[in-house]
C-alpha cells in the first residue's frame, strides 16, 4: 500500500533552504541547501511527480508536527503550494 509523504521547507541561517521530507513509515530525508525557494518548490514539484507514479500522496506537513522543529532551523508551512 503507498505511503503518505509530507514534507517541509526550513529556512537556514545561511538564506538557503532544507526540504524535509516524512514518509508514512516514519522514515526521514532531507534535500539541503536549496539556494532559493523557487528550487526547493520545483523539488518538491519533482518528488510529486515521481510519488504520483506509485499512488503515494504528497502534502505540506502541519507545522505542529514534531519533525517540523529541526535544530537550527525555522519551519515554515507551505500553505501557498497545492496538489497537482
């Protein structure tokens, strides 16, 4: 069965930005270093398209979420990207 996949986009001291990435099954990944926000979203543009290939679901996590506040980092929720 395909597995919910949630993400986030965090800003990083540096102005730069991180996309993590949750899978239902707790497991987690993140893209570093995105230079501007416009390339984290077409990554995650990317990983929609590659999800949407074996019925997985791609959302912005809500930003309570515990993976949500990672060490030096400040979440901010996507509320602005909608589904494909």
């Amino acid at each position: 069965m395909p597995q919910n996949v949630e993400y986030w986009i965090t800003d990083r001291p540096d102005g730069r930005f991180d996309v993590v990435v949750k899978l239902g099954s707790g497991k987690t990944f993140r893209r570093a270093g995105c230079v501007s926000r416009t390339e984290a979203d077409t990554w995650i543009d990317g990983l929609r398209m590659l999800m949407v290939a074996i019925g997985a679901p791609v959302s912005a996590a809500d930003t309570t979420s515990d993976d949500a506040s990672l060490p030096g980092s400040q979440t901010m929720h996507d509320a602005g990207h909608s589904a494909s």
